[in-house]
C-alpha cells in the first residue's frame, strides 16, 4: 500500500513538473500561482480601467477620420507614456472619412407619423428634399429576388428578426447582418430608391443601430438607413392595413477624402526573448452614435490595464507584451492591415489576443490555432480558475488581428457575458453607465493573466 501510494505521488508530481514544459525546463507551479494571485488581489484592490475607461469615453464617439478619433489616439498614446510603457509610438493609416450630418428623418405620408432611423455608415446622402417611395417589406435575399419586377422606384424596407432562440447572439447576427450591409446593393440592383433595415439587435425600443454598409460600383448607389425594432414593427403593420404607404426619408450624411490616423503601440519589453512578440489589442475607433464604451473603449482599456497591472507589480515578461490599439475596425479593417503589413515581416508573433465583445463578465478565451498549441494553452485554465475565466475553446480572435491569423498567428479573444451586448451595440445606448467597474477590470485582469504566462511559458 505504502509503495502505490508513493507510485501515486510520483505520477502526480511528474504530471505536473511536465505541464507546460521547453527543452528541459519546468515550471514552478506553487510560484505562478502565487503571481496570479497577486495579480487578481491588486486587479480588484487597485484597478484603474474604470477610471481609464471614463477618460477615454470622455472624448466622445471616435469614427475613423474625426477629430474625436485623433483626440483619442493622443490621449491613449500619453496614457501609455504615462504608465511607462516602453517604445510608445503611432503608426500612420489612411482612413475613410464619412459623416453622418444632422438630418436623419423619415416619416409616413398619410398621416404624418415619423419613423425612427439613423444612417448606415458609409452611405450616400438623399436629396434634400429627401426621397419618397412606396415601400417594399422583404426578409431574405431570395424574397427580394422573387418579388424583383415590384422593386423599381420603391423603397426596400429589410425587416429580418434577429433570432431570439439562439443561445449565441453573435451567430444571429451574423446571419440577419446582409440587410445592413448589402442591403442598398441588392435594391438598386432590381431599381430600388432607398434601402431601410431593421436594427441588428433583440432589444424592442426606438433607438436605430448603425453599422457599415457597402455599395457595389457597377450598380447605383442608393441612400441606406437602420430603422428602430419598434418603428420597424409599426412600418410593417402599417404596410399590412396599406400596400401603397408612401415614406419621405432624408439623410444629409456625406462621403469626404480618406485621411490620415493611425494605429498606437505600447510595450513591455520581453527580458529573455524580446523579439517573440505577444499582442493584446482593441480598436480605438467607434461608430459616431453613443460613444462606444462596450464597442470598442472597453477593450482597449482591456489591454492598457492589462499591461499597466504587469508593470506595476514588476513582473518582467520573458517575452515582448505589446498593445496596439487599431483604427478604423468599424469601416474598413484598415489599422489591422497597415500592421500586418508593417510589421510581421520584420517580427515573429507567438499569439495575437483581441477583446472586442464588450466590458461585461469574462467567462474564457476562444482561441484559433493548431491542436497542439490549444491544448498548450488550455493549460492556463487552472490558474483562470479562481476567477471563472477558465473556459478555453477552439475558435476566437478579432477582426483586427484576422489579417495575422491569415499569416499563420494563433490569435484569440476574450469571450464575455454578452447577452446585453446588442442592447447597445452601434447605438446612443453605447455609454459608460453600461459598463459596470468591477466586471471590466476582471476582463483585464483575466487578460493580464493569459498573456502574462504565454510570455513566460511560450508556445
């Protein structure tokens, strides 16, 4: 008995001397565990990304090209000087510049009742007397389709549901997002005048969500626009009592020359192998309604507090931490680009991590890379455990970040309590009263943690 219980402790300590091993190296584990620890203490006691969060909201909305989106780019770049990042520099992106203007109306003639909508961003203004049509209510691509030859001159009025059923509101999204986005391609493509689409968002209220949407050069552009759910459900049963509704909509928004912005980048300089390179990022631009502190304020606070609570507890990372703050993810992905572009041919990325779901409880990591590497990084679950962050799955990263993981970078996101997330999401409901202090500052300090080891352990 005496010899199988000593067999018994042996396998144990061997199991864990190999957990995460290179060449001969192991890893204290009692030691590690002790920095996570400390890491959560001084997170939840000391923690600024309320604070940083409040700064940086404070700004306003940061749509690529605007003067808030510069005033932004300088306030983090300071941040980051401030906090004693090292190498704290800009990296120079041409950006598209649209604005939204101050006319954004719609209402039904007969009777007079108004509509709420807001532009799609990146569209074409009406004429200033607006447009005028009678209206076509359509739900699917296909629809459309059948019902061509009644589109010319009218107004095509896109009225799919999210999918309330679905456990994941991102895949419902996904799949009702083509009538934002290729919404005003396919009603000029059968002579439609306008495109109008229903929110993306569960949540029944009068506030429309914006987002990018995308023209097509070989057809005619058209004015496009997001309806609110509830005006959307009225639209619908008004259409239903009349088929020949007519609705006046006017937007005065506008399409100006791209300009230049730029992505920021700040580090914690790796003491072994500085030139194995982790990234934690967001992106710093945000659509110009609200003023986006879910989307994407809180993850760039994600990565600065992330870093900052290393540094402050003198942790030095065997390998290089950097965070970058991208520009321009809402309409165009160009700040991921220009970086991928820029740097990884001269650098080697080990991991690319993106927190762009919001400042709500953290519940694990998603993460796209090869088997073994996953099964590599699951290995952190343990010391995520006492915060509940220890979910690690295949499949996660970032839109910033996609251009690395085409190029062979595992990348990953931080995946959160995102129920809410629609609620808010591209809308004047994307404010800082939505996101509460102690469940961002545990998005960054499960961060903090995660990149942390992956510095130490390496994949």
């Amino acid at each position: 008995m005496r010899y199988n219980k000593f067999l018994t402790i042996l396998f144990f300590l061997l199991i864990n001397f190999n957990l995460y091993s290179q060449s001969s190296d192991s890893i204290d584990l009692k030691y590690y565990q002790q920095i996570v620890d400390n890491i959560i203490k001084y997170g939840l006691e000391r923690g600024k990304a309320y604070e940083m969060l409040q700064g940086l909201t404070s700004i306003g909305p940061r749509l690529s090209g605007s003067t808030q989106c510069a005033q932004a780019i300088a306030w983090v770049k300071e941040q980051m000087i401030s906090l004693g990042f090292d190498n704290v520099y800009t990296q120079s992106v041409m950006v598209p510049r649209w604005e939204r203007g101050t006319v954004e109306e719609a209402h039904i003639l007969d009777g007079g009742e108004k509509l709420s909508i807001c532009a799609l961003g990146g569209s074409i203004a009406t004429p200033e007397e607006g447009i005028t049509g009678d209206i076509i209510e359509v739900h699917s691509v296909d629809e459309l389709h059948v019902l061509k030859n009644q589109v010319k001159g009218k107004i095509v009025f896109w009225n799919k549901l999210m999918d309330k059923s679905k456990f994941n509101q991102g895949s419902a999204y996904g799949e009702a997002a083509f009538q934002r986005t290729q919404g005003a391609i396919e009603a000029a493509r059968f002579g439609g005048i306008a495109s109008i689409s229903r929110s993306l968002t569960i949540a029944e209220d009068d506030i429309p969500h914006t987002g990018v949407m995308y023209y097509n050069d070989s057809i005619p552009k058209i004015p496009a626009a997001a309806i609110s759910t509830k005006s959307a459900d009225y639209l619908s049963k008004k259409l239903k009592e009349n088929s020949h509704l007519k609705v006046n909509i006017k937007l005065s928004c506008r399409i100006l020359p791209d300009t230049v912005s730029a992505n920021v980048i700040g580090e914690l300089r790796g003491i072994e192998k500085p030139n194995e390179i982790i990234i934690v990022g967001g992106h710093i631009d945000s659509w110009d309604k609200g003023t986006g502190a879910h989307d994407d304020a809180s993850g760039c606070i994600h990565a600065i507090e992330a870093l900052r609570i290393i540094k402050e507890l003198n942790l030095k990372p065997k390998r290089t931490l950097r965070a970058v703050m991208f520009v321009n993810e809402e309409n165009g992905l160009r700040g991921g680009k220009q970086y991928a572009e820029n740097i990884l041919a001269k650098e080697k990325h080990i991991l690319a991590l993106e927190s762009d779901a919001g400042g709500f409880t953290p519940r694990g990591f998603g993460v796209t890379a090869d088997s073994a590497t996953l099964e590599k990084i699951k290995k952190l679950e343990r010391f995520l455990k006492p915060i509940d962050v220890d979910r690690i799955t295949q499949g996660g990263g970032g839109v910033d970040i996609s251009p690395l993981g085409k190029l062979g970078v595992p990348t990953a996101g931080l995946r959160v309590d995102g129920h809410k997330y629609f609620d808010y999401h591209h809308s004047d409901n994307d404010t800082i009263d939505k996101v509460h202090p102690r469940e961002l500052e545990l998005g960054a300090i499960a961060i903090a943690i995660f990149v942390y080891l992956i510095a130490e352990f390496g994949l």
